[in-house]
C-alpha cells in the first residue's frame, strides 16, 4: 500500500506524526528514519523531532538496526511500541457482548463476554461492560492510563455525529440510545462508536486476513447480516457512516418473506432465526416457540449445523448469500470478499466452497482479476477486535476531517 505524504509546514505537526505513526504500522519489521523521510516526504529534522516525541510518548520504540552494505552507518529501525499504550473494544449484538483489550499493534491482551443486549437494558448493559472493561484492565496489570479509548461495534443505523445507536431492527429496545455519551460518562475515556459490520473490516485490514489487501468486503454474519466496505486501504462509511446496509437486496424471488414485506432478501436468508425455522418446518429441530429468544435460537442454531440432514439449508442460504456477495463484488470491483462474524465458524465448511465457486465463475471482474473469498482469521470476536482497532485508527489517521475538528469529550482524539 502507497505511503501518505506528509508536509514540512510548521501549523500541521498532528498530521505529521499520524503520517510517520502510519508508515510505521505498515512495516512490521521496523523502518529507520531515513526510510521514513524517504516514504513520506518529510525533512531529517522533522522525521526525528517527531520521532522523538513518539519514542518519549512510548508510541514507538527502537527495534535493532539496519546494516547497510559498505561503509554507512548502521541505522536505527523504529516499530510500534506494542506496550506502550492499548484500547478498549466492545462488539455489542443481540446474542453477544464481547469486551476486548487489545495492545498497540491490535493483538488481543485478554477479552470476556457480558451480557447479551437483547436479554437486558441499555442502562444494565452500560453496567455490565463497564465492569468487564475495568476487570480486563486490572487483571492484566495494565496503567489505566495506558488505554486511549474505547470503540464500540454496535448494529446500526447509528447517528455518527451525536453517538446515537437509532433504531437497530433487532434491538427495539434499543432505539434512539446515547451509546457513546453513557460509556464516556461512565469510564472516563474517549469513545468512538461505529457499525459492527465496519468495525469487523477494520478488524481484517488491521490483524485479519485481508492486511495485505486495499480493496474488499467484510460480509458479517451474526444475529443479522451486514457488509464492511474498503475502498483504497480504508473505511468506505458513506455520507452518515451507515454504508453497508445489505440485508434488503434481493436474491431469491422465492426466498423466505422479509419484515419489509418482499420475499428473497438476502438478510433474512441468512440470519439464524430463519434457518432453524426452516429446519423446525423440516422436522428437523422441535417446533419454535414464536417468542424465542436470541439466546435460545442462537442454541438452536449450533444444534442445527452439526445436523447433516440440514445440509441442504445451509447450502440454501450460502447460494444466496453468494449471489449478493457477486454483485456486491461487481458493483464495487473489489479483489476480495472476506467473510466472518459470530456464526462463521459454525457454517463455514459449508458457505466457504459455494462462496468461492460462485465469486470465481459469475463476477464481472473474473475477466481482469479473480476475485477471491477469505474466511476472517480472527474468530467469532472480531467485531471486539475491529471495535479496539476503531480507537487505533483514529490515534493514527492521517484524515483531514479527524485532524482539523477539535477533540470533544465524547470523541477520541486525532492523535495520542
């Protein structure tokens, strides 16, 4: 992936130190401040005054030399210091509430599951991570002082501006909540709130599978179905951040009947609560109770794929499914789709195979390039891991809008 550039004038040194912190976390193996001049445009004397401020700041930390061949002086490699500080990262769903402390390069310290946030209320929720966060912290002995943020990875729609979780069509509890605000208020850290889907395809694009990739889809699938976006190495959000809404495009005319009144789309045709329905129709798991919890379909669930006569359902929704992801793929013209979320590891012997073969033959794109199907690397927590990376990639972007409004509160700040 291309460097950014950074500027010699005097009145932009946050923007400066996000440009070296960003080239440096692209270099796992360390770059010296030469290569960083090099990479990024700045002066020697910029390059090591910012540096410096990053060494003292334990944001970085040297990591060996760089022997150059004749008789150069051997030159210092600088990495990310992954010690030095770390982030705080909650993946709410129905089903689930994962809380994740993750280090500076974004590798998971310690992490626990809570409450799930269709079995209580918003306020109990808040409680509830809040004494998750603060035991991840002091059972791994870590400075409170050390954790930069916390990011949450919520259902959207959300309300970017404000921090407000909208009316998520799972949640009805859960409309119209200051989610941001009532954990800012509660911990103490800056908080930074976006949709799980993209918070997961932050996740991939930082530790996953997709790290060496600049253009891809994340397709979530938990208790609902979303897609992450990226577009040229980072977030594509959209004009409100509440890109990715998939689950309406239709791609079985036949398929199952959705809340908004049209058959086949692709969102219900994947979600848990269908397809043991279907295998309930099927005689296959006992007749579901119409107030089932997501709690007790989510059992359901996992009973019903280590069932081998419900096979067929499972293929069933993966057809589907793939045939969204093709056009997603088509519309956007990216190398990749990756696939993960708290029910991947459960269907994906299953989805994988249909994916890949679908993707590789009725995309567009196959004439130029394939267009490849990963499954997430990072397990049923990646949308915790995305939601830590969240308050990673705001410490380090090198985005205008980030940089030039001021550091509220509530909102994590541009730069450490």
């Amino acid at each position: 992936m291309e460097g950014r550039r950074g500027t010699n004038l005097p009145r932009v040194a946050d923007f400066n130190q996000a440009v070296i912190l960003d080239a440096i976390r692209h270099a796992p193996d360390g770059l010296s401040r030469v290569e960083l001049a090099e990479l990024t445009g700045l002066s020697a004397q910029s390059v090591s005054n910012i540096t410096r401020r990053l060494l003292d700041r334990e944001l970085i930390t040297e990591a060996g030399t760089l022997v150059q061949a004749g008789r150069g002086k051997p030159r210092t490699l600088l990495r990310l210091h992954p010690t030095g500080h770390f982030a705080i990262g909650v993946h709410i769903d129905p089903t689930v509430t994962t809380v994740a402390l993750l280090d500076l390069v974004g590798d998971v310290v310690a992490s626990v599951r809570t409450l799930p946030a269709s079995a209580t209320s918003p306020p109990e929720l808040v409680t509830a991570i809040v004494e998750a966060a603060s035991g991840l912290v002091t059972s791994t002995g870590i400075d409170a002082g050390r954790v930069l943020g916390m990011g949450i990875a919520a259902p959207g729609p959300l309300d970017p501006g404000t921090g407000v979780v909208l009316e998520p069509p799972l949640l009805p509890e859960w409309t119209r909540v200051g989610l941001r605000k009532l954990l800012h208020e509660a911990t103490g850290y800056p908080v930074v709130l976006h949709k799980d889907a993209a918070a997961a395809a932050l996740a991939e694009l930082w530790r996953g599978s997709a790290t060496a990739l600049a253009d891809f889809v994340f397709l979530y699938l938990g208790t609902g179905l979303g897609a992450g976006l990226v577009i040229g190495g980072e977030l594509l959000g959209g004009s409100t951040d509440n890109a990715g809404e998939i689950g309406h495009l239709i791609v079985d005319a036949d398929g199952p009947r959705c809340r908004c009144g049209q058959r086949g789309c692709v969102g219900p045709a994947c979600m848990p609560r269908t397809l043991v329905a279907e295998a309930a129709d099927a005689g296959l798991l006992p007749p579901l109770p119409p107030d089932a919890g997501d709690r007790e379909i989510d059992e359901l669930f996992t009973r019903m794929c280590r069932l081998a006569a419900a096979r067929p359902i499972l293929e069933r929704s993966a057809a589907r499914l793939a045939r969204g992801a093709a056009t997603i793929a088509n519309l956007l013209d990216v190398r990749a789709v990756v696939v993960g979320g708290p029910i991947w590891d459960r269907i994906s012997e299953v989805f994988l195979p249909i994916l890949r073969d679908t993707l590789l033959t009725t995309t567009e794109a196959r004439h130029v390039h394939p267009v490849a199907t990963l499954g997430s690397s990072l397990g049923p927590d990646v949308g915790a891991i995305g939601a830590g990376c969240l308050v990673l990639e705001h410490s380090f972007s090198t985005r205008p809008s980030t940089l030039l409004l001021g550091p509220r509160d509530d909102q994590v700040a541009a730069a450490p």
